[in-house]
C-alpha cells in the first residue's frame, strides 16, 4: 500500500472512539505513523443567525481542539513507539477524510459517527469515504478488538478480487493468522446444470485466484470454501468467527448504480467484526 500514515475520523462518538482504538493497534502492529483527524462542522444555529456565529465557532474549535488534544496525549502515554498527531479542521467530515486520502495507506472509519444517518440513500461519512477513497478502508465495527480467528476474504473472480486478495494475505501474515478465502454462489436449478459441474467449475476458478497469492506468502494457511447462497450473508456469517473479512469495493453481481458494491454495503452495516475495503489502483 502507497502512502505514509494511517488516517482515522474521530467525533468524540463511541463509534469513532473504537475506530481510533483499532488504528491505533493497527498502526502499532505495522510500525506506521497515525494521524487523528476531528472535522467538525456546525449545527444550523450558527448558519442563521450571523450575530452569533463568531462566538459559535470560537467555541466549537476550542472544544474540538480541547478533546482531541485529550485524546493524543493519553494514547502518546501508552503507545510510545509509535508517532502519533491530531488534526482538527472545521470542514466536512466525509471531505476532509478523502482529501488526505492520496498521503494515506489506510483510513479508518467507525461504522456511524455522532448524528450520522445510517440510511444509504443519506449518505455517512463511512460510505462516503468507502466508496470515493483511492485506498483501502477500514469500517470498525463488531468485535472491534478481536485478536483471534481468520481473515475472511470474498473472492468472486471480479476486477478488485486480487486488490482484496492483497490485503487478506498481507493483514494475515502480519496478524499470524491463516486466510479463509470464500466463493459464494446461488446455484442454478438442477434441471438446468448438475450441481456437481457447477461446484466443480467455482472451486476451479477459486484456486485459480489463489494459486499466485499462495506462492507469495508461503507461510500463510489458506482455507478454500464454497458456499451456496448470498455473498454478502455468507460473509456476514462468517464475520461472526473472524478477526477481519475482507472485500473488493465492486464485485459481481453488485447494484450498477451504487459505486461501492452491494456486498459492501451490506458488511458495513451488519457484519460482526471489521470490515477491510479494497480499492483497485488507480
């Protein structure tokens, strides 16, 4: 992955507060500087009534710039072996967060913010950043401090199948933990194929996604599995064991009109540990 820190939204919402906690471990892990970023924006108070808007603002940043500076100094007292900076800007959250996304090699998101609408036709500062970031994404939620089970990787032969499959082996050699790599499938009736040629032909094309990345990490267990059903019920499934579970931001048979695929969409809100986003290089 290209790029120097690892960026994290924060709010002051519980939400954010686990996402910096995992940037936080994950920046320790990979030995990667960490910045904190705290975008505010105000409430609609301060676009009315102008008299007051310049106490308004002085107030919110001082706030903001107190929380934050909080939050940094406890986190430099634990984790010593790591830099770490906060940021606070007075703009768009979702915004700011994609701006320096082209310095990033990750950013963090927590699954809702303070006040966030979870309502996909709204728009969160998560989906946004998910489905417009030019890196990958990490959405926290769940079992946000699971440090056992799998990365469990959906693998559907699309064109962001190998940027996930870059991400699932990196994440599991760095983690000691071994790569479940899932096809999921919706078989045909059997009058139209046997089952059995249909199986035979999707573990085909599974390995056959594998078979590089094996060679790259040697030392990485992987765990080949079909499923019959949804991909994204599958996974979510799955998430329920896994430390991580990891998918392309497009993939097959995902909604043509929506630039992060269903099955994104999908983890984002429902699965039960954190979700990795892969965006293709661009």
């Amino acid at each position: 992955m290209n790029g120097q820190r690892i960026v994290v939204g924060y709010d002051g919402s519980a939400e954010s507060g686990a996402a910096v906690g995992w940037a936080t471990a994950e920046a320790e892990r990979t030995k990667t500087p960490l910045n904190i970023v705290h975008a505010y924006q105000l409430g609609w108070p301060a676009a009315y009534y102008d008299g007051v808007s310049a106490q308004l603002i002085a107030d919110a940043e001082t706030r903001a710039e107190e929380a934050l500076e909080a939050l940094v100094t406890s986190l430099r007292s634990r984790h010593t072996d790591i830099e770490i900076i906060g940021t606070v800007l007075r703009a768009a959250p979702a915004q700011t967060l994609l701006d320096l996304a082209p310095a990033a090699k990750l950013l963090v998101v927590g699954n809702r913010g303070a006040g966030g609408v979870t309502n996909l036709l709204m728009g969160s500062v998560s989906q946004q950043v998910a489905t417009h970031a030019p890196v990958p994404v990490a959405v926290v939620r769940g079992r946000t401090e699971a440090g056992d089970g799998p990365v469990v990787v959906g693998v559907d032969g699309s064109a962001c199948t190998d940027a996930a499959l870059a991400l699932a082996f990196e994440q599991a050699a760095g983690r000691g933990a071994e790569v479940v790599a899932i096809r999921a499938y919706v078989p045909p009736p059997p009058s139209v194929l046997p089952l059995g040629m249909v199986e035979a032909s999707e573990l085909d094309a599974l390995q056959e996604s594998l078979a590089g990345w094996r060679g790259k990490y040697p030392d990485v267990t992987v765990e080949p599995r079909l499923a019959a059903g949804r991909a994204a019920q599958v996974l979510i499934g799955w998430s329920s064991k896994a430390q991580l579970v990891v998918v392309g931001s497009r993939g097959h048979g995902g909604f043509t009109g929506l630039l992060l695929g269903s099955v994104g969409q999908q983890l984002m809100h429902h699965a039960h540990c954190p979700v990795l986003i892969a965006h293709r290089p661009r």
